[in-house]
C-alpha cells in the first residue's frame, strides 16, 4: 500500500469522511492507464463539488487501485509526479485532501489492500480518526462499491461512462449519480435527513 498523508491530516476525529476513487472519478479515464501527467484530464465538475464536500465538513481521501506500477506500466517516479500535481492543483483552488492511499499490486498478487477489499478504508480511519458509518464513498466501479459496502460507508457509483468492469457487488451502492456535482447534492440531502431524523 502507498500511502500519503498532508501536513493538515489531522483535523477534529468527528468529521467524517468522503473517500474518492480516482481514474474515472475525479479525472477521465485513459486506456492503457495514466503513466504521465500530460495524460491527466480532471474533469471541471471535481472542483466545485469537491470545495463544496468540504464546506459540509467532509474530509476528502483518495482511494485508488493503481495496478499499473505492478504491471510495470507506470514508473515511480511518474506516479508520484502525477499524485503531487494532482494535489497541488486542487490546492492552489482551495480543494485540500487529508490523504491518498493507493494499491501498487498486480490483481494476480492477492494482496491484502486492492479494491474490492474495505483494507484502505479501515487504515485510513485508523489513521485519521472519524466515523465510517457517516462516510461516503465515491467510485466507477462495483469494486468500489464492494469495498464501500464491507467497510460500513455509503457508496455511490458514478455513471460517468456506461463500461462495466466486474460482477456486480452482493450490495448495491447507497445512490448511483451521473457526475460529482450530482454525488455531493446527494450527500448534503443526506446529511441533512439524518440530521433530521429522516
């Protein structure tokens, strides 16, 4: 697992969290995967939905299976050029992330953290402190909402394309929304039912 955690991770253990996949999600899509950070395309929604996650409270983590360091398609230092690019350009909008966590692995690995497995989300909330019965969870694919489901969040499966990728979970997600801006409307409406009882 890779892990990284900002400077500011630690805010009040009460806040829950949005937890995010990250091809797919906050940006498009490359086939063959995304090796450099001329191949990023952040979609223009993720901004306002994001800064708008945060005003409601919400911590953002990004969780995200990156199979292709394992398949040795995407070198190191690469990665971690697009990760700290990522995040500086989301920062410099006021969009702050309190940690990004990735599996490296080859899916043949049988490794302990891929997606569908809930290990990232739990090592996140140990780290970070916060309810995951109040957490939300963000992906594109039924392996998200697995790992959502096991992990006790809410999930929400975006339909930012129509491509299905694995069999589908033995739950199904919480909400399934056609964009970000969608998925934070939802979960504000959420919040607020439960506020209120409801």
């Amino acid at each position: 697992m890779i892990v990284w955690l900002s400077k500011e991770s630690l805010p009040p253990l009460e806040r829950p969290f949005i937890f995010l996949d990250r091809d797919g999600v906050i940006n498009e899509e490359r086939a063959g995967f995304i090796r450099r950070w001329e191949d990023v395309v952040i979609y223009p929604d993720s901004f306002p939905s994001l800064l708008k996650a945060l005003s409601l409270g919400f911590r953002l983590v990004i969780i995200s299976n990156q199979s292709g360091i394992g398949r040795g398609y995407i070198k190191c230092e690469d990665f971690w050029t697009i990760h700290k690019n990522m995040i500086d350009t989301f920062e410099k909008r006021g969009i702050f992330f309190s940690a990004a966590l990735y599996c490296p692995h080859h899916p043949q690995r049988g490794c302990k953290c891929r997606k569908p497995s809930p290990e990232m989300i739990f090592f996140a909330s140990e780290v970070l402190g916060g309810s995951l019965s109040h957490s939300f969870f963000i992906g594109d694919r039924y392996s998200d909402v697995e790992a959502a489901n096991l992990a006790g969040c809410s999930s929400i499966l975006l339909r930012r394309s129509h491509l299905e990728y694995v069999i589908p979970p033995r739950k199904s997600p919480t909400a399934v929304c056609k964009n970000l801006i969608e998925a934070v409307d939802l979960i504000e409406k959420l919040g607020s039912e439960r506020e209120c009882g409801g």
